[in-house]
C-alpha cells in the first residue's frame, strides 16, 4: 500500500521532542541500529532510544570518542564504521550479523554538509558517497537482520534538498563543485532511497520513511567557517542565533526521526517523506521553506537511483549481488 503524501494529523509538531514522542511507547526487547548515534541529534536519539528501553547499536568512524559521548548509557554498544569505506561498511555490516541478531529500527543519521570538495574511491562527490552511498550499502548488507523483524528504516534528508535533484549527468560534480548544491543532491538522494526501498521491501513487513529534522546547531556545521554562518543568516558576528525561535533544540531536533522509527501512527505507512512529527506536504509551487519538492518523491528517478547506487556498491538485497 502505498501512502499519500499529505499530514495526518499526529498531534505533535516542530518543538515536540523526541523524549515526548516516545512517552508511552515500551521498546524493551527491540533493537535499533543509529549511525552517527553519538553526536548532535544521533546522540538524542540514542539517548530518548534507551530510555523508552531500546539497545542501540552505534556504528561510529571514531569509535573511542563514541564510547566516550556514550558512557553511563546502558544497553548501548560501540563499532566501527566508515560510510565513505565501503569496505567499512562491508565489515561492520559482516560482524553484526555474525552476531545473530535481527533489527527492529534502522535511522541513517550520520553525514556530512557543504564539505570543501573531496573525492572518495573511485572519483565519487564525498556528500553524495557518504550521505547515500555508504547507507545505500549499509542498509542492503544488514538486510538479512532488517527484513525478519519487520524493521523500519529511516533516511535523514533535509530541507537541504530543496537546492538540488539529481545532477543525472553529472553526480560527482566534476564540471563544477557547488558544495551547498552537492549537499542538496546528496539530501534528495536520501530521500529517493526511502521511496524505492519501500517500494522494494514492504511485501516483506519493512517500511521506509525519509525525513527533515528541523534547523539545528550541532556539529553537521563543523566544515562551515563562523563567517558563511553569519553571511547566511543564522548567527551573529558573536556566534549566537540572529534568531533562536528558527532554530529547534538537538531533542526537538531528534523527534522527528525517532517518531518515524517507532510511532505506531505510521503502521502500515511508508515510502514518503515527514518533518516536524508529521508527513510532510508537497512543497509549494511557488517556492517556500517548507514541504518535501516533488524530486525527492519522484518513484522513477527513485528506481533509477537504485540501479546506479547498485551498480556502484556491488550490492542489492533484492537481486543476486554480492
């Protein structure tokens, strides 16, 4: 069953947090995979995870400085993954299912933005390698754990998308490197990922959801200098928010992810994408900040997404790749 595109009413809203979202909902005995799940709004929603009763398994590129963010947090545990490596993620993908277990909630949380131009493997854009790539392969190799528990995966895009489709001739920006306009592409692509792996996946009991999670300042602005913060309007000369109220807390930021993850208004939902604890509406026409743009949703360049990302990572839970 495919879902419409269009607010359903939830209830909550942009300042819900995620603590909030999970009142009453008892996820003891459920396991949840959070990449990035130690920092920013990843470590809010590790945290808001394990206190409604989850295990959280954390795959971090820097696994000590995890462990560190992470201590005094039971049922919680630490290994190492690289999403730029897809021998990275090729590894931790093998290690945790040696370990037997199934997924109930996968939330693609980690990534870059607006990085300075960088080339992975191959020649590949960073953003778009490590935004999509690296989960694209991520989420297929753990697919054997994903599909029995009738997971749900959730795919972090942003309002970032709005900057940008896919650049079909030319992805890795090679003619011409716009970081914010990458970074746009990168965020679409997360969000096509969750419409074809719906599509693929919900004959099997999983679900996909894409989302934006609000404004927020955390460490994602890390490759940004304080001047373009202050040039594009969010900080003043001394570092603080021209304007707080445009700007949601890291546990308001978290909400949203956490509510596509385990809220039971989706059952039965999918393959669409949500922000501030909702579904989000199609982007108006006539521009606006708000909305998910029509690009991001589109189920064609979703498919023809999926081959390509395919045909770079070597792997496809849904037919006989590696």
């Amino acid at each position: 069953m495919t879902t419409a595109q269009h607010r359903i009413g939830s209830g909550f809203g942009a300042r819900t947090t995620a603590d909030e979202v999970l009142r009453g909902i008892d996820l003891t005995g459920r396991l949840a995979v959070v990449t990035g799940g130690y920092s920013g709004l990843g470590l809010e929603t590790t945290r808001s995870l394990v206190r409604a009763g989850a295990r959280v398994v954390v795959p971090a590129r820097r696994p000590d400085p995890a462990r560190e963010a992470l201590a005094g947090l039971d049922g919680v545990e630490v290994d190492e993954l690289d999403l730029g490596d897809l021998e990275s993620v090729r590894g931790f993908a093998e290690r945790f299912l040696a370990s037997g277990r199934t997924i109930d909630f996968v939330i693609d949380n980690a990534g870059i933005m607006a990085t300075p131009e960088t080339r992975l493997g191959p020649g590949w854009e960073a953003q778009f390698a490590t935004n999509h790539l690296g989960h694209f392969a991520l989420v297929n190799r753990l697919w054997p754990a994903i599909e029995p528990g009738g997971a749900r995966v959730v795919s972090v895009s942003s309002r970032g998308h709005h900057a940008s489709g896919i650049h079909w001739d030319d992805i890795d920006w090679h003619q011409s490197y716009d970081k914010w306009l990458a970074y746009g592409q990168a965020k679409t692509a997360n969000s096509l990922f969750a419409v074809h792996l719906d599509r693929l996946a919900r004959g099997r009991g999983v679900r996909a959801f894409a989302l934006h999670p609000g404004a927020i300042i955390t460490p994602l602005q890390r490759h940004l200098i304080p001047r373009e913060l202050v040039e594009r309007g969010w900080l003043d000369e001394h570092g603080e928010p021209i304007d707080p109220d445009a700007f949601k807390t890291p546990q308001q930021g978290a909400a949203t992810q956490v509510w596509a993850a385990a809220s039971p208004q989706l059952d039965g939902m999918g393959g669409v994408y949500l922000e501030d604890c909702d579904i989000a509406e199609p982007a108006p026409a006539g521009g606006g900040r708000s909305g998910v743009k029509e690009w991001a949703i589109d189920p064609e360049q979703a498919a023809r997404l999926w081959t390509l990302s395919a045909d770079r990572t070597g792997v496809d839970a849904f037919t006989d790749r590696d």
